[in-house]
C-alpha cells in the first residue's frame, strides 16, 4: 500500500486535511496589509496577502540573468527555494549531454529514475530516446538535454502552470548559455512552453517554427515524448518522421553532428 501511495505521489505525511503549499508565504514574507473592512466584525484585523512559497517569477528571472555559466547557472538554480517542486524531489536534475552541442533536447520533467540520478532521460523513456537518437546518428556526446522543470514533480504529475512558470527563467538562460542551433522538444509540455502555444501535440508535430527561448534565436521542431511512445507503440512511426525531419536539417545546416 505505500508502493502505491509513493507511485501516486503521496510521499509526504502531512495531515487529515490538504494543505496548499503555494498559498503559504515564509514568515520574513509576511507583510501585513491595511485592513478591509470586510464586515464589521472583522474590520480591524490585519490581513495577509496570499504570496507563493518564495515564487516571484521577477526574482527567478534576474536570478538566471545573472548567471555567467552554465556551472553557474546550476548552482543558483541548485540554491533557488522559489519552487515548491524542490521541496519533494531528491536533488536538482540540471542536464546531460555534451553543453557544447548545437542541437538541445527539452523535455517535461524528471521523473523517479532521474530523480535518483540527477540526470535527465535515464529511465526507460531515456533508454527509448538513446536508441532514437543512435538510429539518425546521435548519442549524449552530440545533444544536450534539459527539461521544463529540473525537478520530479510528485508522482510524476504535470508541472503546475505556477511550477513551469518559475523554472521557465532557468530554462531560458541554459538555452542562452548552451545556444544550440537546434533544439527538439518532446512532448506536448514541453512544446507549449518553448513555442508559447495552447496547441496540442499531434498537431504541432514534427513541424520546424523559428523560435526565440530567453534570447537565443533557433529552429525548432517538437516530437512525441518517448513516454507516450512506449504506451503507444504506433505512434513511432511519427517519431520516427520527426527524427528524419532532424537528421535532414542538421544535414542542411551543416552542423558538426552531421554524419
Ligand atoms: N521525461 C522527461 O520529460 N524528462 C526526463 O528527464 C525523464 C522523463
């Protein structure tokens, strides 16, 4: 039973009833403000604004401008207590794959075996992406990976709006930072927050859109994430398209993993 409850997320024993962690600001936080007379009763209480838990997408962003690398980069983000996500996942899972690539992938988030690693894409989805990257001429020493989030979301869940939004800074200056000359997104997630669409995946597939991330102008082209791959066996025959579709613009571009 708690196998069960681990795998659905619930790793944390906090109480019979559910606490909403973003509602809660650190006590330094608090700030009170003038009092609105909500009714008479209450009209001389203080009240709280609600912030999120040190969440201040403003802060994140000056804090990943600031970095001068991508080792630098990775400590502060390592040292960065805005997002909730850190708060259950084991350790930060920043990337792999060689920084000096001109092709990057991104991918949603971490789940348990690169939460135990700290490294993206080594469970089995990884597995499935090393053997679609070596069928077009590719392994870790030619891409480098990231993902949305760099850590596990409970459960596996999808990254919250509020948890992408404040990671999105972080991703933006590693693009910057890496500056890849092409970058593949897998996954409907990951396409929506690099190419800032509500679209679904199956649409927006296998399509190249000249993207800006952070600063860094580049093509990119979004793919089925090998998760879904593996629970959907036919779809690789579309990813296998989507892989073509990269091995024939690194060709085009002539980038040094060009076979
Ligand atoms: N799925 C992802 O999107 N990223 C990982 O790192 C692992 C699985």
């Amino acid at each position: 039973m708690l196998d069960w409850y681990r795998a659905a997320g619930v790793d944390t024993a906090v109480g019979e009833e559910p606490v909403d962690r973003f509602a809660q600001r650190p006590p330094a936080r608090v700030t009170p403000v003038p009092a609105v007379a909500v009714s008479p009763g209450f009209a001389e209480r203080p009240v709280e604004a609600p912030v999120l838990l040190g969440g201040d997408p403003s802060e994140a962003r000056s804090l990943a401008a600031s970095a001068q690398s991508l080792d630098e980069l990775q400590t502060l983000l390592g040292a960065y207590d805005g997002c909730g996500l850190k708060l259950r996942a084991t350790q930060l899972v920043f990337a792999d794959g060689n920084p000096e690539a001109e092709i990057m992938l991104i991918g949603e988030a971490p789940g348990a075996e690169e939460d135990r690693q700290g490294k993206p894409f080594v469970g089995k989805s990884g597995q499935l992406l090393d053997r679609m990257l070596a069928a077009i001429g590719l392994d870790r020493t030619k891409v480098y990976i990231a993902n949305t989030v760099p850590w596990r979301p409970p459960g596996n869940r999808t990254p919250t709006p509020e948890e992408m939004a404040l990671c999105l800074p972080f991703l933006h200056r590693q693009v910057e930072l890496v500056a890849p000359k092409v970058v593949m997104t897998l996954g409907g997630p990951a396409m929506q927050t690099v190419f800032s669409t509500t679209n679904g995946i199956i649409k927006m597939r296998g399509k190249w859109s000249d993207v800006t991330i952070g600063n860094h102008p580049v093509q990119a082209i979004p793919t089925l994430h090998p998760a879904y791959l593996l629970r959907n066996p036919p779809a690789k025959e579309q990813a296998w398209r989507d892989m073509l579709s990269l091995k024939l613009k690194i060709a085009e571009l002539g980038l040094a993993s060009a076979e």
